[in-house]
C-alpha cells in the first residue's frame, strides 16, 4: 500500500506540511515508563531485602538447618517461617503474633508477597500507551500460560510497606525470642 500526497501548488511555490509535534507526549511516557519500571526494581530489591532479613532469621532460630536454609529459595524458606511461628511458643507469646488468626494472616499476607516479588522480579512490564496503564505479564509455570495483571503505584507502594512490616516483625521475633 502506497500513499502519497498532492499539493495544489503556484510556481514558485514549496510544499509545506505541518506536522503535529509528538516528541513532548512520546518523551513523557517514555519518562513514566521508565520511572515505573524502577518502582519494580525497587520492589524486586525490597523482596531480596525481606528475604534476607528471614535468612538470618530462621538461621537464628534454627541453626540445625543453616545449610539446608540456605540452599532454599525465598517460597521454601517462607513455608519454614510459617512451620517457626506455628510451633514456636516464645515466638506465640508475642503480642503480634498472639493469636492464630494473627499467624494465618501474617502467613497468608507473606504468600502472597512472595508471589507478587517473583511477579515484579521476573514479569515483563507492558504499557498500554492509549490509555497510560501498566500490566505485568507472567508465565504461570504450572500451566504454561500468559497471564496479565494491571498494576499500579498504589499496588507498588502497598507492596514496599508489607516488605518493611515483614523485616521489622524479622526484627520483633529476633529480639523477642
């Protein structure tokens, strides 16, 4: 397909196009794109922060397993501090963890963490320009499939609190215990 332009032109004349000038709007949304995709570098460095902080924490409280700690990804070690603060009186006694209700939703809340920072880490950020909304695109491993979620950043900021709420009850049960 081929298209051309005709200009109706005197001699003497030149042809003149005025073009709109994309470059400011294209420069923004490059500008935010980038601004968001260091969000998610953020938000991966805050996962290996937290995961951090639960190493040292579980080697504490179970040096037996320091080695077997330390070969485990961030999931496993996760599923250790659930088995730690289910069966650990000490850890039981302490006022944000004094409850079973309490655990589970300290347990669950860090699930899901872990699957969010494995999302922001491993995902691939996609804009859609139009509209100026972001999406991050997996691959669930179990299926195979693409999936997509919309992501903002009051989703990314909620995610950067749970990470320092998580390091400073690390901090709690260290101290407390």
């Amino acid at each position: 397909m081929h298209f051309g332009f005709f200009f109706d032109l005197k001699a003497g004349e030149e042809a003149t196009m005025n073009v709109p000038d994309f470059r400011p709007k294209i420069n923004s949304r490059y500008q935010n794109y980038n601004l968001f995709r260091s969000f998610l570098n953020v938000c991966s460095s805050t996962g290996e922060a937290v995961d951090d902080s639960l190493l040292q924490l579980l080697e504490r409280m179970i040096p037996e397993k320091r080695s077997e700690l330390a070969r485990m990804d961030f999931s496993k070690r996760r599923d250790e501090f659930s088995e730690l603060i289910k069966k650990n009186e000490a850890i039981k006694k302490l006022p944000e963890l004094d409850s079973s209700t309490k655990r589970k939703a300290i347990t669950t809340t860090f699930a899901q963490f872990v699957k969010l920072r494995n999302y922001y880490t491993h995902g691939k950020l996609i804009l859609n320009y139009e509209k100026e909304e972001y999406y991050i695109q997996i691959i669930n491993k179990s299926t195979g499939i693409k999936m997509t979620y919309g992501i903002d950043r009051n989703i990314l900021k909620s995610f950067l609190d749970v990470g320092t709420d998580l390091i400073q009850l690390f901090s709690i049960i260290s101290h407390g215990t």
